[in-house]
C-alpha cells in the first residue's frame, strides 16, 4: 500500500512520526460512463465557463469568491493556516468511544510508525487498549482540518474520520413519533422479537450482494448469455394490526 499521509501523532510532548494508509476501499463495481451510439469512454474534461476551452490541470488555482471577486490560495496559504497541523495529529483528550454516536464517523486510516517512533507507538496503542479508551485529535488532510478519533484495532492505531458537530443536520424539521402510545403487549413482542434476531456482531457474515449479482450478470453477457436472478419477495402480513404483525414475525424463523 502507498502512504497518503506523513506526519506525527502528538502524545503530550511525545511525538510519534507515523504514515497514514487507507483503511476502506470500495466494494462496489467501477462502471464507466460510455456513449450509448458507439460504446466510447466519457471524458469528463476542466472547462473554463468563459472561453468554454479545456484547462490544463497544472494551470488550475483555487479560490475564495469574497464580495465581488475571487482571492487566490496557494499551497503556502494553506501552510500558513496552521503549519502545526498539517504535519502533526495533536491528542486533545481521551473518550469513551462509545460515547460517540456513529452518525459522526466518516472514513478510517491505519497508522504505521516510522523506526524511530516504534517504542512510543507500541505504548499507546497498549495504553488506549488497557484504558478501554479512544483518543479524540485532529490533523490536516489535503487542505482540510479534520476531527478524528485515535483508537486500537489488532495492535494497528487506526485514525478514523469524524464529523464535526456544524456538520450535522439539525432533527427539528423531521417528524417525530415520541407521542404515539406503545402499549405493554407490543413492547413486550417486540422486545423478544429483538431478543430472537439478536447474536454476536460479524461483519465477515455481510456481503455487498448486490455488486456480486451484478457481476454474475456482467459474466453471462460477455458469454452472450443470461444470468438467473434471484427474485426477492417481500413478505407481507396477513394482518394490518401492529401486534398481530409482531406476533406473525416472532413466529418466522430467522432467515426464513
């Protein structure tokens, strides 16, 4: 795997000099874009909006439109913001990582330690295993200030992404059921209803389904024929009364 990130994890005054590596990758197939009338590829292509003629990649600049014009950033600009923080993970506390809802997480890294770092990077990531608990910094990744959360995963220190509070949507304008009344009898089912579907958290038991059916179908075609598709029917309640429903599922065996 190739680094994408080279910089340090700031422990107090201990820095840790690490590189980050991608921790996800898509499951999901690369489709391309083609002309219906001749199979070619799309190009997607930078255009300037005046002259309408494509603009080289090396000649592209960012900017900011403030009033009435735009002010140009470069690469120093962007230093210069907070040069700290764009080299160095500073450690500002330590949490509960279950105190973080999951609506905040965004992407994970692995973290690897340079040589000189190894010692230090080996008491953390004991330290935050022992502590049961999960470091909460933040960095600089491609211009951008990014809250993160610090935590171990089979003696890797992995980096994940998270949202900051301004990021989430207010829930205000979404309609809640807190007032709608549950009566005991459908609490009841629908607590051994839970209790039945209920097991040990194994992620290796979820596959992208979807993208392996699609590829099945991809296969057949390019063999000039077709793939059977399995047809999923969803199962409907004999009743339209809540409890019956509940009752009717807490009967179906689980994967039935």
């Amino acid at each position: 795997m190739r680094s994408i990130w080279k910089g340090s994890i700031g422990f107090g005054l201990v820095n840790i000099p690490v590189k980050l590596f991608s921790g996800v990758e898509n499951s999901h197939l690369d489709l391309d874009m083609l002309d219906e009338r001749d199979h070619e590829k799309i190009r997607f292509m930078r255009v300037n909006e005046k002259t309408h003629k494509e603009v080289p990649f090396d000649k592209i600049v960012k900017g900011y439109f403030l009033k009435d014009r735009y002010i140009i950033l470069d690469k120093h600009d962007f230093e210069e913001a907070s040069p700290e923080k764009t080299k160095i993970i500073e450690l500002e506390n330590f949490v509960d990582i279950e105190a973080i809802n999951p609506i905040y997480y965004e992407t994970s890294y692995y973290s690897e330690p340079e040589k000189q770092g190894r010692k230090a990077y080996a008491l953390l990531l004991k330290a935050l295993v022992k502590s049961k608990k999960a470091g909460v910094a933040r960095f600089v990744l491609r211009n951008t200030e990014n809250l993160c959360v610090i935590h171990p995963m089979d003696d890797v220190i992995v980096i994940t992404k998270i949202r900051f509070q301004q990021e989430i949507r207010s829930l205000s304008e979404i309609n809640k059921v807190g007032d709608i009344n549950i009566t005991k009898k459908e609490m009841d089912v629908g607590l051994a209803l839970i209790k039945q579907y209920s097991s040990s958290f194994d992620l290796g038991a979820f596959k992208d389904e979807y993208s392996d059916e699609l590829l099945k179908i991809i296969k057949a075609k390019a063999k000039g024929k077709r793939a059977t598709v399995k047809k999923m029917k969803p199962q409907k309640a004999v009743s339209d009364d809540l409890y019956d429903q509940l009752m009717e599922s807490l009967g179906t065996k689980k994967g039935a």
